[in-house]
C-alpha cells in the first residue's frame, strides 16, 4: 500500500471516511505538490481530508472527492477508473465540470460552479443540490454555482482579488460563467500588508482592469511586495504600474493580428500593443504574451502582422526577454465560440515551428524572444473530444492512437475507425444544435451568445478588413 498524509487538524468522525485524489503528484514527499490544485488544497487543508497520490491507498475511503482542472484529467481519471471499488461514491468538481459528461460514465456526482459554501454540505453527505450533476439524469437542468466573491484566503499566499471579467471576448469562459465581482479593496490591503513574504498571489483574470489595482500596485510597493500583474485586457496597463512591477508580467493578446482581435471583441489595435509591450520591456525589462491560433477567419496576412510586430519589437529593444506563447483555440462551452467547428491548422502550426526555429538564440545578440512549441493536434484534439463523449478506457485507447499530426476530419474517422464516434453536431452546429453540457446553465446563459456569435460571422464577411493590404514583413537579419 502506498503512502498518504493524515491531516494535521480537523479530522472529526463522519459516517463516511472521505479524502481527496491527487491527479498530479510532483513530490510524494510532500502533502501538496506545486500543481496541486488551488481549491483541492483549500478544502483538504480547511476539513482535515488526506489527500492521496497512490490509487491503492483508495480502498480504504467511503467518498472520494477530485478536483478536474483541465480536460486531459478525464483521461487520467480513466486509467484509475478500475482502483473504484464497490459501494466507493466518486465526487469531481473543478473548472473542468463545467461540461461533466466526459466523466458522468464513473463519477457518481459532479459539482458545478464554486463550492466554498456548499462543500461542508457535500461532505456531509447532501446529493440533491442546485449545483450538482447527477449522471443518472443527465439532461437534468444544472445551474452553475456563481458564488459572491470570497475575502477569506485560499491559501496563505493567495487571495481573490477579483472573479469573472467585465469585458466580453467571444471566446473566453469568463463573463459567460460568473459575473463580475471584485473583493472590497480593504480586503485586498490587509492580505498584503499582513502577507509576510515578497512574492504573493492576488487572483483576477484581469488585475490592471480591477478598479483600484492601481492603490494596490502603490501598496505593494510600499511594501517591497510583487504580485504576478495579469493584463488579459491589454488596454489597462498603465505607466504607473509598469514603473512598479518588476515581476512577472502577461499580456492576453489572443488574436494575432488587429482584425482577429477586433472579430473576437478584443479590440487592441496593433499601435496600442506595441506601445503597452514598449512600456513593459522600458521598465520591467520582461513579459509573456498569449495568442490563439486557430481563430475563426485567421488567414497568412494575421500571421504576416504578428511577424512585423515581433520584428518591430526585435529592432526596438536590445535587451529584455518577451515569451510569445501560443495556444489552439478550442471553442469554448458556454460562450459564442460554441457554434464554431472545431480546427486545427497544421499550415499554422508549421509557421509557428519555424518563427520558434529563428528565434532560438535571439537572446545572445539583443531582445530574448521565445516561442514555446504550442500544444500539437492531437493532445489539442483529446481535449476538445472530452467535452463531447465519455471518456472511458476504450476513448482513452483510441485517442492515444491517433497520428500525432492530422486535421480534424481525419481525427474523427480515425476514431470511428477504432469504435468511437462523435455525435454530428461535432462537426455541424447551428442555432438548435443541443449540446453535451447544454442542461447547465451559467449566470451569463442568455439568448445574446448567439446574437453575438451572429455578429462576429457578419463582422468576418464585411468591408472592414476586406482590403488589407499585405505588405512583405519588416526586414529584421538575425
Ligand atoms: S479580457 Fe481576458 S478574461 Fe476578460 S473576457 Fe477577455 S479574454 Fe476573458
């Protein structure tokens, strides 16, 4: 039997003997290792449950709680599916469950939504709640738990700071999932001033965009404290905090080029990027920017811009370091990106491969620039599957089949190849499709996403950008 951490506190007689299940242990060594989940840790510490790392160890719990952060630990849970032994009840909850199908075929719940308030109540053994998901009914409506923002810390480094975004990308699960709340800033000034070290998390999707970020940066200033400054807005950033920061900084940039950005409503203009990544190198000297690739109307002349702008960037800096991470869009549940057919451009991604071919050693010479090798067809394509089907062992089995390069359609005929088939909506959407997660219900659910969706199709065949020129990228020798 392997080993696991009893807890320290806390630990009261209950009828059920409960525990958490790690999918990610880094250090058995240690209770929690760095990927542990936020809310995992918050729960395991705060009702005294272990928290396992080794299926062996399972046999001797009643309820089993996992907390599922990203798709890929559906399969996870099915290579572990046959360590649940009789009469053993399975919770999931996470970020993930959002779209719970993919693993209602072994869990005997799911929760949906936040679950600070109702998780003693679970653990107490209540089933019949507004947030939970029972497979045995899974048309049953869900509503998606959207909670009032917490000022009690998630961990002793770690606050919420804001939740949800009050901007609206197409794309982005945020303002469709929770609406927007921000904790009081007196809150926030507490945690700081208390917090005894110098690095510390303040969550929000968007700091610079939270009404007073700006008092806070002074703040940790003040204290000879840093947070990570998150800009998913880009348009926020200001002078004053880029003065202050000297740590980690992100840029949600997204679209490649200004037309991408203005179809998906994110409206930075390329002069407006190039001065706010300006203002961070000048100052901060460092910072990670995010694209997508795989947007929807993305053409060469979007990468033709994105090439003049790390061009621009290159001639303008002789030193500091800017990461451009890419990551495939995969349309996301619950926003307008729903109706879109999920693709993979392996044309794109062959760019990407060679823009990250020339950057490598950029560094030795003047600004660093790096590009990670973006997530590839298949992982990206095992994702998006998770959403629409159980993933079983069988799923598991196929998917790991897969060629390792491939579009789309050849994905799907591979895997009905091996058995497993997709419904067609996967691949034909429209207004009536109904979809897998379409029995819950989030707070930003209303008939506006496909309105929204409907403009960003007409914004994709009108005049705006239909002229652009293409002009040959900046030179810039290396
Ligand atoms: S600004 Fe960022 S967090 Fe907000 S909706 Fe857009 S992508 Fe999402």
């Amino acid at each position: 039997m392997g080993k696991f951490q009893l807890p320290l506190f806390g630990a009261v007689a209950r009828k059920k003997r409960a525990c958490f299940f790690s999918l990610h242990p880094k250090d058995k060594a240690k209770k929690f290792s760095a990927y542990a989940p936020k809310a995992m840790t918050h729960f395991a510490t705060k009702y005294g449950l272990p928290v396992l790392e080794d299926p062996a160890d399972l046999a001797a719990f009643d309820l089993v709680f996992f907390s599922l952060h990203c798709f890929r630990d559906f399969y996870l849970i099915a290579r572990m599916a046959h360590h649940k032994r009789t009469g053993q009840e399975w919770i999931a909850g996470g970020n993930a469950c959002a779209t719970p199908a993919g693993v209602g075929w072994v869990m005997d719940y799911v929760w949906v939504g936040d679950c600070r308030e109702s998780f003693a109540r679970i653990l107490d053994g209540e089933r019949e709640m507004e947030g939970m998901y029972d497979p045995r009914f899974p048309d049953r409506p869900v509503r998606y738990i959207d909670e009032d923002l917490h000022t009690e810390a998630l961990s002793p480094s770690m606050m919420e700071m804001s939740k949800g975004c009050p901007r609206r990308c197409l794309f982005c699960i945020h303002p469709w999932r929770h609406r927007y709340q921000e904790a009081p800033v007196e809150a926030v000034e507490k945690f700081v001033r208390e917090f005894p070290k110098m690095r510390l998390g303040l969550m929000s999707n968007s700091s610079d965009d939270v009404s007073y970020y700006e008092r806070v940066a002074d703040l940790l200033t003040e204290t000879n404290k840093q947070d990570m400054t998150v800009s998913n807005a880009v348009q926020s950033f200001s002078e004053r905090i880029a003065k202050q920061r000297k740590a980690d900084m992100l840029f949600g940039v997204e679209g490649v080029s200004e037309r991408l950005r203005w179809i998906v409503n994110k409206p930075i203009s390329q002069a407006l990027l190039r001065d706010k990544v300006d203002l961070c190198l000048r100052h901060a000297g460092k910072v990670r920017l995010i694209y997508q690739f795989n947007l929807p109307g993305e053409e060469p002349r979007d990468f033709d811009e994105f090439e003049r702008d790390v061009a621009y960037f290159n001639a303008t800096h002789t030193k500091g370091a800017v990461a451009l991470t890419f990551i495939p869009n995969q349309p996301t549940a619950h926003t307008p990106f729903q109706w879109l057919t999920p693709r993979y451009s392996l044309a794109t991604q062959d760019r990407l491969m060679a823009l990250r071919g020339r950057l490598i050693g950029s560094g030795k010479t003047g600004l660093g620039l790096y590009l990670p090798t973006p997530l590839g067809p298949r992982s990206w394509f095992s994702q998006v599957v998770a959403e629409w089907i159980a993933v079983t062992p069988k799923v598991d089995a196929a998917v790991a089949k897969l060629p390792a390069r491939a579009e789309v359609p050849e994905m799907v005929d591979r895997l009905a190849a091996a058995g497993v088939d997709l419904p067609p909506a996967f691949l034909k959407r429209d207004r009536d499709t109904v979809f897998p997660w379409s029995n819950i219900i989030t707070t930003g659910d209303d008939p506006a996403k496909w309105k929204r969706y409907e403009g960003m199709l007409r914004k994709l065949s009108g005049a705006r950008f239909a002229n652009t020129s293409t002009p040959a990228p900046e030179a810039w020798d290396r």
